[in-house]
C-alpha cells in the first residue's frame, strides 16, 4: 500500500496553526507592556533628569557638550546659559523661547557642575 502524499502537508498546517495559536497566545499575555512601550511609558525618565534636560542640546553641541556645531559648554556661567535658552541668540539656531525659565535654569544648574 502507498503513503498517501497528503499527509506532510496536513502535518505541516496542524503545525502552522498551532504555532499561530501559541504566539497569540504569548503575545495577549504581553499586551500590556507591549502597549505602553508604544505609548512611550516602557522606561519613564523624568523631566529633572539631567540627561534627559539636555537632549535637545547634543544635537548642536556633542554628547559630551565639550562642542560640536556649537561651542563648548562646559564651564559656562550659569546666567548665560539662562539668557541664551531664554532669548536666544540672533543668526544662530538658538532662537528665543527655546526653553521655559525653569527648564532654562535646571539646564543651566547642570551645564555649569560639568567640567
């Protein structure tokens, strides 16, 4: 008697949809923290983080902030740094209102401690 040629194929489905079945499985277990990571809420980094204040300044000034397109920051009077987040300055890409005062100044308080 000959094998019947359908039956690895059948074996084949058996196993795809119990492998479907398996994942979705795993994946309703996860969906929760598959759905905060979307909405951003994986790791929290608060806002008076030091290295979360100064991500919009790696961009200009380097990872390090010893300069890059823009000058070095460390050792910068505290003032200054406020000044500039605040009012900007003209014919640079530091335009005015880039922060608020008291983003301003916890940047400002942690530029100035890096040496």
């Amino acid at each position: 008697m000959k094998n019947n040629p359908v039956v690895p194929y059948i074996l084949i489905l058996a196993f795809g949809i119990g492998l479907i079945f398996f994942m979705s499985l795993m994946g309703a277990e996860n969906k929760k923290e598959i759905a905060a990571e979307k909405e951003g809420g994986g790791e929290k980094t608060e806002a008076t983080d030091d290295s979360a204040l100064v991500q919009s300044c790696i961009s200009c000034h380097g990872a390090d902030l010893t300069g890059a397109m823009g000058p070095n920051l460390h050792g910068k009077d505290e003032a200054r740094i406020v000044d500039v987040l605040t009012n900007g300055i003209p014919g640079t890409p530091m335009t005015p209102g880039m922060k608020n005062e008291a983003e301003a100044k916890a940047i400002a308080k942690y530029i100035s401690t890096l040496k």
